[in-house]
C-alpha cells in the first residue's frame, strides 16, 4: 500500500527520535498494521531510507512477513496495537516463537489510558465477566498482558516518548534470546 510522502518538518521530534533509534539499533524493516497511535511513528519511519516500511492487512500476517524477513536475512521489527496482538497470536505461537526469531514486537496500548481514567490499571485488575462487559472500560488493556505471559512473550513498557530506553533493552532481549520480545508503547508521539 502506498503511503503519501510527508515532510520532516510534519513529523514531531519525538518520533523522529524513534524512526533514528531504530535506525540505529539495525532495524531494516518495519512491518506495520497503522491505528491511531502508530500514525505518527510511521510518517517518521517513512522518511528514514534505511528503513523499509511494509503494512500487511492482519496482524498474523505481520508477524508472518517479519519471520519470512529474519529467515531471508533481514532484521525486522513489528509495529501493532494490541488488540491486533490478539489476533496474531497463532503467527506468533507456531512461526516466530517457533522459528526463535529475534522479533522486536511494538505494541501500541488501547484501552489503557481509557482504563486509568477511571481509576483501574489495566494490570492490576482481575478479568471477570464484570470487567469485560465495563463500558467504561476496553478489555483488551486487561488481557494483553495476561496474554503475553500466557504465549511466553517477555514484554517492557514505553511509557515516556523522551525514554526510549525500553526500546533499545527489547531488540536487545529479543536478539540476546532468539525470540520474539514485546515493547508495550504506552505513550503518546503527537
């Protein structure tokens, strides 16, 4: 899918910051299923040439793309939203856990911000039948990651767009152990 060209000056300096990061770390390609909060990263992923961006239309698709990367020689990272984590869990549990693909996962996290503002932290709530009818609450922010632990996916937050540390300590992680590794982007780069 093409994706209109953009100039640097519309892309905030701090997921420019992102896009040199992953520039940095060796990231060749980034496959992408784009959601509201991704936006921004990916008009900033665009305008790095040593970046290849790809999107896919399923998130098990995404996850199928990086591993066929990393199998060909290439070191991908993935970029989706959480709910589509969900989704991509057979890509992730039968291709790259399988695989032992060094993965950098890039999770954006619907729901929790929604969940904090009216008092519940997304992890530290019991999932109930209670919980996942809330409509005042997104379910997925309380089960992605339950989820995660489930499919033996370590996981790290991002929650300051200033401290990318987490970023830099999963391609680590993920490259250290030969498997796929989580970062959950739990912040905003508007």
């Amino acid at each position: 899918m093409p994706v209109p060209r953009i100039h640097a000056d519309q892309v905030s300096p701090k997921s420019k910051s992102f896009a040199s990061l992953l520039v940095e770390l060796g990231v060749t390609h980034l496959v992408a299923l784009p959601d509201n909060t991704s936006a921004p990263l990916l008009e900033a992923v665009q305008l790095e040439d040593r970046i290849r961006l790809l999107f896919a239309t399923r998130e098990g698709e995404v996850i199928a793309l990086a591993s066929g990367l990393w199998l060909g020689g290439a070191s991908p990272a993935v970029l989706i939203q959480n709910t589509g984590l969900l989704e991509a869990g057979d890509g992730l549990r039968g291709t790259a856990s399988r695989m032992g693909a060094p993965i950098l996962l890039l999770v954006t996290c619907r729901g929790y911000a929604k969940s904090r503002a009216v008092g519940v932290e997304p992890r530290e709530v019991k999932i109930t039948r209670d919980v996942l009818v809330r409509p005042d609450l997104d379910s997925v922010a309380h089960m992605t990651e339950p989820t995660l632990e489930a499919w033996g996916i370590p996981f790290l937050h991002l929650r300051d767009a200033d401290d990318l540390t987490p970023v830099k300590e999963g391609w680590a992680q993920a490259n250290r152990e030969e498997r796929p590794v989580a970062v959950l982007v739990d912040t905003s780069f508007s």
